[in-house]
C-alpha cells in the first residue's frame, strides 16, 4: 500500500484523556463513573460543533474528528455512520514515550471501529533517552508494518520536546528553540523513521514559523518516492491567533494539506459550560465557530 492520502484533513482533535479527566474535572483514573458520563457529554457536544460547522459550510469529506475509544465509543460510531473522516489514537494518554493503550490487541481495536486513520502521538528527541528512541521506533514500526498490511492508514502525531541542554542554548526560552532548531529536529525524526520502516500517511505536524520550514518538512516526509504523503499542523494548545498565524505559514505549501486543532478550539468553551456559566447551544457554536475560523483561514491561504 502506497503511503499517503488524497485529500484535505480539517481536524477537531478531542482525543485527550487527561486534559478532560483532570483539565476539566481535577479527577484522576480512574475516574467516577459520573465525572466519565459528564467526560462523554461534553465529548458529543464538541461533536455537535463539528456537525453544525459542516451545516454552516465546511465540506463532511474532510472535516473530521479525532477521538478516543475510551470516552468516545458513541462519537467514534456516528462519525463512520456519517460518513465523517474519523482518526483515533492507539496510544496511552499522557506519557512520555510511546505504548500501545491496548498493548499487544492494538489490531483488534482499530478493527473494530474501522476508522479512516489510526493515530499516534510520539514525543521524540533525537538527542534526548536513546534506549526510549529505540523502544518507541520498533513499536511505530510493528504498528506500521500492520496498518500496510491491513490496507489501513497512519496519522502520526509528532511533538518534540527540548532538552535542557537544547534548552539551555537559548536561555530557556521555548519560542527560540521552536524557531531555530525544532525545524532541523523535526527533519531528522522523520529520516529516521523512514528508515525504520514508519510510513505515515500523515504528518501532524506542531506549527512552524517560517514557510521556509514548512517547505523542507514537506519534502522530507515526500522524499523517496512519498509523493502523496502530507502534513498538517497542529494546534498546541496555543491561543487561537498563533494556531491562525501558523495556519496561514503552512497552507500555501505544497505538502501541507490540512490541521489538526483541539484545545484552542473548545477548552475555554468547555470550562465555561462545565461550571455553568455558557448553554449547551452557546458552548456548540462557539466550538463550531472557532473550527470554521480555522477552515476559513487555512482555503483563504492556500488560495495565495
């Protein structure tokens, strides 16, 4: 199976666990079963905000959703009956080096949701724990290895988080090392794991400042006859100005086709429902309107 895709991917991420268990709701796992039933409430209604924003324009064939099995399930199942692109993650929440959530039965879970893309989020340095570098690169290898064989794709999902070291070379300053040297970082990660057999369909890809940049991650994750592999960027958790500002760098790039933004788009919205003080209908539109800001300056870019 060639590696690629043949579309755009507008994204709403809400596959996180921790920023809902905890974020949210101060809780820890595992959770109540009622702070898991307010977890699946707000999950549809970010889900509701997909589905008004496809109402209000965007296109149902590329504007999806990332979500999670655990909480997820009923969203997961509407999302493939709607004919929604749907991605869900195969990892565990919140660590630092990459495990299977389902270990070893990782095939059977994908199976049975069927979703257009299967997910991995990977913190990866290429200075930083050798050791963990290798685990993490023989795991997204096995995983890979049977997406292709499966007929099934890959969104990989790649963060990089500084060393002290790396750090320390910019005076602790995290915006300098995400301009002058994560780029340079980024393109080493994805060598690497092409030459360890990881085929991604798609890159996610954290914002880079510089078109420039945009431009070299591209051609890398193209190199070697990759020519319908894409990246798309993601949000970070950034205020909705830089994830905007981000969007317009990398849009009229080719090789860039899309994003991937959740807590910029519905954080806010949901701490303002969960302590009561924003309407369902008014925490749905916000979320819709927000994503549609991002759709609208992603085709306006793309179009320069």
């Amino acid at each position: 199976m060639t590696p690629g895709y043949d579309k755009k991917l507008y994204l709403l991420a809400f596959d996180h666990r921790g920023s809902f268990e905890h974020g949210l709701f101060g809780a820890t796992p595992p959770v109540s079963p009622e702070v898991r039933t307010k977890i699946i409430e707000l999950k549809n209604i970010i889900f509701e905000a997909n589905q008004s924003a496809i109402s209000g324009g965007a296109s149902k064939d590329i504007s999806g959703i990332l979500v999670d099995e655990e909480f997820g399930t009923d969203v997961a199942r509407k999302a493939i009956s709607d004919g929604v692109p749907l991605a869900m993650p195969v990892e565990k929440s919140g660590q630092d080096e990459f495990e299977f959530q389902y270990g070893d039965d990782f095939g059977s879970h994908i199976e049975a949701f069927n979703p257009t893309f299967a997910k991995v989020l990977v913190r990866y340095n290429p200075e930083s724990d050798a050791a963990m570098n290798d685990r993490q690169t023989a795991r997204l290898a096995t995983l890979s290895r049977w997406l292709k064989a499966n007929g099934r794709r890959l969104l990989f999902e790649l963060l990089v988080p500084p060393t002290t070291a790396q750090l320390d070379l910019f005076e602790g300053h995290q915006r300098e090392f995400d301009a002058q040297l994560r780029p340079q970082l980024v393109l080493e990660i994805i060598r690497r794991m092409q030459a360890a057999g990881v085929e991604a369909d798609i890159w996610k890809i954290e914002g880079l400042d510089s078109s420039e940049a945009c431009d070299a991650v591209a051609k890398q994750s193209r190199a070697g006859g990759r020519d319908e592999v894409k990246c798309i960027i993601l949000g970070r958790g950034a205020d909705l100005d830089q994830v905007l500002t981000w969007i317009k760098l990398a849009a009229p790039v080719e090789g860039f086709d899309g994003f991937a933004v959740g807590r910029t788009l519905w954080q806010e919205a949901l701490k303002a429902f969960v302590a009561g003080t924003l309407s369902r209908e008014a925490t749905v539109k916000t979320i819709a309107d927000r994503y549609l800001s991002c759709i609208s300056a992603y085709e306006a870019a793309a179009r320069n």
